[in-house]
C-alpha cells in the first residue's frame, strides 16, 4: 500500500486505479496523463505541480493539497524537483463513506449491500496545517521522513474518507446534524458490534483485514470501522494490538518464553515489528518485561 517513487522506477511503475495506495515521489522531473487514476489527495511539500483537467489548469504549491474525485485524462507535470505525497484512495471507500454520514436514516442491510452514492466533489486545495486532513498528512510526512517503514492498513484510508467528507461539506456534516437510529436499529446495531467484538477476542491472532470482521457481522466495511470506534473508543486494528500486546506480556511474564518466541506466537511478522509495537504500548522493551 506505500510506494517511494523515484527517478529510476518512475518509468516503469504500474499505478493501478480504484485501489487504497501511497505514493511518496522526490523527482528531478515528472508527467502523467492518469493523475487522477482514483479519488486523490496531492500533498505537495516542495516546489509546485501542475494538474490539467479539461481546460482548466490547478497549481499546487508547498505546503497545500488537492482533493480531487477520479477523472480520466487528467495530466500532471513540473517544472523545478519536487517532493509529493499522493494518497488513491478506492472510490467505492469514499462512496460509502459519503452515504453513510449524509444518509437521514441507517439502513443495515443497505450498507452490506454497497448501496452508495458516489459524491461529485468539485477539486479543491486547502492549506495543510488548518484542516483535519492536512493534519493526517503531516504526521504521514514525518513518519516518511524519518526513515520509519511504512504500512498503512485499510483503517488509515478510511479515516482519511471520513475526514475528506467532512472537510467538503463542513457544518451540513457535522456530527450533531446527523439524525440518530431509530431504537431497533440501534439495538441491532450493537447486538452486531458486540459479535464483533466477540469475534475479535476469539480470533484476534489470525485477523488480517478489518473486512473480515466487518463480514462477520454483516455491515459494511465503513460503517463497521466507524460505529466500532464510537462505542468502544478504540479502532478495530487498536482493539487487535491491545489484544496481542495482553497476550504478550503475560507470555514474557508468565510463561518466561524469549522475544523471539512471543513475537511469533503473537504472530507478528518478526522480532523487529514486535518490539517496536510493544515498546510503543507498553513504554519499555518487551527484553525489559518481567
């Protein structure tokens, strides 16, 4: 999901639409007519790039972002190096993001069924440090700047939706606008969360998308990442490391297995990933736990 692009791969990468990407570029010179391949944020951090829809023409400068939905023959190009982020984020994430903030009421089975309407968004650029979603992109920046691997899951893609959708439409969107369920939907509503979480708790060690327990459950992707936060006030991908960094110390504590050990029963893909995780729930290394 997090490509570097760079002078030597910059000819041959396949940029694929209608996917959840991350493409971090420093190019001495750059041009494509697939700009807007899926919906698009363009975090420009230095110098300027040039996007060319129709006959209009959009300079993106430091420091600002363009919004833009997917479009078909859009070119890119610059004229000084440049440093850029550019997010794709899946246009269905974005659809269903949309309808499920601006629906009047909540239809379950509706959701599950990806019965969403795609939002006509106007392009816009926004100064980075005075929204929600340039605030996302910075600490994107800086964790791409200090050398750090970088992995985003499905969650930050749709957070980033969610921001989008709300930056667009402003006070229409906010939070207290939005009708509540009515009360059987809501009691449904949480008798799924809790199978969720049930779930979850159960299968925890082998969960690799959020999707699946979204299946489990039988809502949607969006909305069962959304409504899980605002019950449980933990993402699901937080609610799974909570589980894992749990099992983990009592394994170190309890059982006196090695890092290694508890890092692969933890089923994290090696030592490193583990204990960096652990030391940043935890505050100390997992060496250090007894």
């Amino acid at each position: 999901m997090f490509v570097r692009i760079t002078e030597k791969n910059k000819n041959s990468l396949n940029k694929p639409s209608n996917t959840d990407k991350i493409y971090y570029s420093e190019l001495q010179e750059w041009q494509t007519s697939n700009a807007f391949r899926s919906f698009g944020i363009k975090y420009i951090i230095e110098e300027c790039i040039y996007y060319k829809k129709d006959k209009k023409e959009y300079a993106v400068t430091a420091n600002t972002y363009l919004t833009a939905c997917k479009y078909d023959d859009v070119k890119a190009y610059n004229k000084n190096p440049i440093k850029s982020i550019c997010v794709d984020i899946c246009p269905k994430t974005v659809a269903e993001t949309f309808t499920i903030l601006t629906a009047k009421n909540e239809d379950l089975d509706a959701y599950l069924h990806n019965y969403f309407t795609y939002p006509e968004f106007l392009e816009s650029i926004q100064p980075i440090h005075e929204t929600l979603v340039g605030r996302k992109l910075l600490q994107l920046n800086n964790l791409i700047q200090s050398g750090k691997a970088i992995n985003p899951n499905k969650e930050l893609f749709l957070d980033l939706s969610e921001r989008i959708i709300y930056q667009e439409y402003g006070n229409y969107l906010s939070l207290k606008e939005l009708k509540l369920v009515k009360t059987s939907t809501r009691k449904e509503l949480l008798e799924r969360l809790h199978q969720a979480k049930e779930y979850m708790d159960i299968n925890f060690l082998h969960i690799k998308e959020i999707k699946e327990v979204a299946l489990y459950c039988r809502m949607s992707e969006y909305h069962f990442f959304r409504r899980f936060k605002e019950l449980f006030k933990k993402t699901p991908h937080q609610y799974i490391t909570e589980q894992k960094m749990h099992l983990a110390r009592s394994l170190l504590k309890n059982n006196h297995k090695g890092v290694s050990e508890v890092a692969f029963s933890c089923n994290f893909p090696d030592v490193f990933t583990f204990s960096k995780a652990f030391k940043k729930f935890y505050g100390i290394p997992p060496s250090l736990m007894k």
